[in-house]
C-alpha cells in the first residue's frame, strides 16, 4: 500500500471574517443551480479556509438552497486549522481535512466545485497555472475552479473562474452602496491578474473604461447606486469593446462578469 500523497502548497495567512465571502457563495448558489441539481455527488470543496473555519459552513448553508443533501469538504495544510475546523464539522454535511492543492481527496472524490479565496494571492504569479491544473484535474466533469480574493469583510472582490480547460471568466463584486468608484477592485484582484493592473494590459483597459463609465452614469446616483452601476455596466456593455455577461440582476449586485479572453495577460 502506497503511503499518503503530501500536501502541495505552503501555509498562508489564513486571515477570514464570518461572511467574507457571502458575494461568491451567493454567485455560485444562482449561476451553478444546474450543475449543483445535476451532480450525482454534489461534492464541494473550500480550499485553504484559513484560521476559522466559519466560512466552510456559510458554504454549506448558503449551497443547502440549491442542494440540500450537498457536501462541504474543508480543506487546509495547516494541521492545527484542520483541528479547528473539526470542532464546527457536521458529518457528512460539513467535515475538514488536510492537504494543499491536491486536496486529500480520495480517487472516487471528484468536486463540482471548488472554491479557493484569498489562497493563490500568497503565492508568485508564476505558480498560478500549476496550481489551477493541480486542482481542476480532480474536478468532476462540468466543475469548476473559483479562484478569488476580497477585502476583510467582503464588500470587494474578484474572481477568476477555471475548467481544466483553463480559466473562463473574470468576475468583479462590490459594494455599490459605499463605491467610490469601479476600479477600488484592482487591489483585490486574484493573482493572475494583480500585477497586470498596468498600462497596456487588457484588465486595466477594462477598469479604465468602467470608472468613465462609472462618472458618466452620475446622474443615475439619483435612484441609488445600483441604478448608477447598472448604467455603468449597460454602457460597458453597450460599447462593444468588452464580452460582458448578459445578466443585468447580477449587476444591480454590483456584480459584472467579463469572458476571460478580453483580460488574459499580455505575454
């Protein structure tokens, strides 16, 4: 019998808040309703959780409205945080375990999806696309990889969507009640995109275009911030430059999603 496969990956931060990451559970409980319905095992995965194990189990309430008999797997590297996590588990509902990018997972584990926040920000650039195919060749077929980081409690964040295909979408999520202006994102973009944020990259084009956008939907502000950035992601929209997502209740979220191939680096 061959001995346990090591973890890949080195320990993190771990830094987490109860309900950092509400804007990508709820954007994954009403855009992967279907893949979640249909999965004869609705396993999901929550990598590299950090310190508290908190946000494993808002993952677990949160997807139970989609798929009530859905399973959380709580996954990090660092052993006394898997200790943690086992004093809030819930078998078979909720449970933890060690291991990086691999995920500990057995060989008839196969996730539909798995959720990495403010993990791969730690890391060098150059180790992203090892790391994404690390995780997404356990993926069940149709899963996916959300790779993303936020702010301290959740009101700013960007995710980058992955197939073992490679990556898909670039989405941003803010809090359009306290926004300044679009572009706030750009220090919590994920770390395939962080550095980019630079004259002559396709990300800061699209920034640059959303905060115009942005100041010339002002007089929207009148019926609320959200009015303001849906004109603001109409007009994007509208240009013809950027393939943004056709869903407008997603951007009264303050939520815009863009096809991956308008911001993939430059090399």
């Amino acid at each position: 019998m061959s001995s346990p496969r090591a973890p890949i990956g080195t320990v993190t931060r771990g830094t987490t808040n109860p309900n950092r990451l509400r804007r990508c559970d709820r954007w994954l409980v009403a855009t992967r309703r279907r893949v979640l319905r249909g999965a004869e095992d609705p396993l999901v995965v929550d990598l590299g959780y950090g310190s508290s194990p908190v946000t494993a189990r808002e993952l677990r309430d949160r997807l139970r409205r989609v798929r009530p008999d859905v399973r959380v797997v709580g996954v990090e590297i660092d052993g006394d945080r898997v200790d943690e996590g086992m004093r809030m588990a819930d078998p078979p509902s909720l449970t933890f375990r060690r291991g990086g990018f691999e995920m500990g997972l057995a060989r008839d584990e196969r996730p539909v999806v798995v959720r990495a926040f403010n993990v791969l920000r730690q890391y060098d650039e150059a180790e992203v696309a090892g790391a994404w195919a690390e995780v997404t060749s356990h993926l069940a077929p149709g899963g996916l990889l959300v790779d993303g980081t936020c702010d301290e409690i959740g009101r700013v964040a960007a995710w980058v969507t992955v197939t073992d295909e490679g990556p898909r979408s670039l989405t941003i999520s803010v809090r359009t009640g306290s926004l300044t202006r679009p572009s706030v994102v750009a220090e919590r973009l994920p770390k395939v995109l962080i550095h980019r944020n630079v004259p002559g990259e396709p990300v800061h084009a699209l920034l640059r275009d959303l905060d115009a956008a942005w100041e010339r939907a002002a007089p929207h502000s009148a019926f609320g911030s959200r009015a303001r950035f849906v004109a603001a992601v109409t007009a994007l929209a509208d240009s013809g430059r950027w393939p943004v997502e056709p869903a407008p209740r997603r951007w009264r979220l303050g939520e815009l999603t863009v096809d991956w191939s308008a911001v993939a680096p430059q090399r």
